[in-house]
C-alpha cells in the first residue's frame, strides 16, 4: 500500500451536474476532507470497460447510498475500494493522503471493512468463532476464548444488536437480519472506518429490514461511513444522507439524500439525467 504526499484534489460540489462523468471541482470548498476520495477512476477487463472516470467523495459519519441498475459497474467500485480489483487509473485518498489499495489487506489496514451480499460467514461456527476467524486471539499458547467472547459481546451491544440470545449461537441458526448483524459487528470489532454493505437487505424481511437499516443508522451515528449499495429505493431513502448514482459504469450524479426523490433516482439511472425538482420530504411519503 503505497502513500504520496501529492496535494489532495477538490471537493466535489453536492449537487454535481448530470453529464456523464463530468464532475465540477469547486477549488473554494472549505468542506473538511472526506474520509475516501476518488478522482478519474477507471478500471476494464480485457475490452469491457467497467468504470469510467469515477469520482466520489464519502464522508465520515454519513451513509453514502450507491444506486445503478444491472451491469451499472456498483459490484466493480466496491471491489476497487475493498482491493480485490485494483484500479486501471486514477486516484484513491484515504484522510488526505493519496494511497493505492492492492489488495483486500490494503483495504483492512486503512480501517475498509466490506460486507458482500454472501456474508462470507461460516454456518458450523459460532458468533464469536466467525467474528475472530483468522484472527483468534491467544493467552500462552492457546485460544483466549474469555477475551474474545467479551469482545463479541461488547461489540453486538454497542451497536444495540439485542435480538441475539448468546453469542455461542452457531450462525446457521440464526435470521438473515441477525446474520447480516453479526457480519457488520465483524467489521467494526475489526476498527472499521468505512463499512461497504453489498445489498444488505435483500431477501429479508420487513422486521429484519428495519433491524439491518437501524444498524447502518447506528454506524453512522457512532462516527463511521457507510457506503451502501441497494436497489431497494425505499432502503436508500430510509437511511442515506447522500445519493451517488451509477450508469455505464459512470457516475452520473452525486448530491444530498433531501436534493432527490425517488422517481428523480429512477430518471438518472435509466437515462443518465433528471430535470425534476425533488418533493419536499412531508410529500415523499
């Protein structure tokens, strides 16, 4: 993971234009420095081009929601950011500083936690073995099964995950929203400054929705950015402080949750562009 003292770019005004992939820099915006920054990113694989030009700005302490039909290239940002696809061009900023994510190693030791849509969990063990897996801690020369359960246990209850009756429940035998928490919980234990969540609520249901989107509203509270990926509009607008929206594997528009509605989402990631004014928020329910 390579660093460089280069001068960070531009902030990205918040209501960026709706041309594909032209962002305007504002070289006054005295907003503080997000905690990732992206300039120009690009990345292809063989003839296809994936993402073009990509810039997005996510700050801390906010959920940053991803949006873009099928094939918009949301899986391929993800993977860019988590180091599992390092980028073909452009530029990664983590805190100021330009770095270059590698590897998924890179990623978790800048604080980049990503939780996929599989959960990568393991359903023969428990809360407390998945949450430490390959990363056990030992006590002379043998697990410190005490230590890590009080860990796992004070983790789940910082981030109000009640719904759990022990963490020594295998994984297998927990919901999909208890599953989706033990996952996020994973992350943070791990000192998570950024948490991507790949649909988290897909397939779920409507109580273990609410449980799942209370929790990415709890990760922001606590300080956290949250990039979320979803194609449910009414999860995006439920929780998300900031709309990003992706086509053709480029980002058509970046601007505040209460600048958009949901039919204004619909337009820029079917054509790219939007003209309409966003309701008020008493009329958007």
């Amino acid at each position: 993971m390579a660093f460089n003292t280069a001068t960070p770019p531009a902030s990205l005004e918040e209501n960026v234009t709706s041309t594909y992939g032209q962002h305007t820099a504002n070289p006054s915006d005295d907003a503080s420095t997000p905690l990732l920054r992206l300039r120009g990113v690009s990345k292809h694989f063989g003839p296809v081009q994936a993402l073009t030009d990509v810039d997005l700005d996510i700050p801390a302490g906010q959920v940053t929601a991803l949006a873009g039909d099928n094939g918009a290239g949301k899986s391929t940002l993800i993977k860019c950011i988590a180091g599992i696809h390092p980028v073909d061009g452009g530029q990664i900023w983590w805190e100021g500083k330009q770095v270059r994510i590698g590897t998924p190693m890179d990623a978790a030791a800048l604080g980049i936690q990503t939780v996929y849509q599989d959960l990568a969990l393991c359903d023969n063990l428990d809360i407390v073995q998945n949450m430490f897996l390959g990363r056990e801690r030992l006590r002379h020369g043998q697990l410190d099964e005490e230590s890590m359960e009080r860990a796992a246990k004070e983790t789940l209850t910082s981030l109000a995950v009640t719904t759990v009756a022990s963490v020594r429940q295998q994984v297998g035998m927990l919901s999909g929203g208890q599953r989706q928490s033990v996952a996020i919980a994973k992350g943070v234990l791990w000192s998570a400054k950024l948490v991507v969540m790949d649909e988290p609520t897909a397939a779920l249901g409507v109580a273990q929705t609410r449980m799942v989107l209370d929790l990415v509203r709890t990760l922001a509270e606590r300080g956290h950015a949250v990039l979320l990926i979803s194609h449910n509009m009414n999860d995006v607008f439920a929780v998300a402080d900031r709309l990003a929206v992706l086509r053709h594997g480029r980002m058509v528009d970046v601007r505040p949750i209460d600048q958009s509605d949901q039919q204004i989402a619909v337009d820029l990631m079917t054509s790219g562009t939007s003209t309409r004014v966003a309701r008020p928020a008493n009329d958007k329910e």
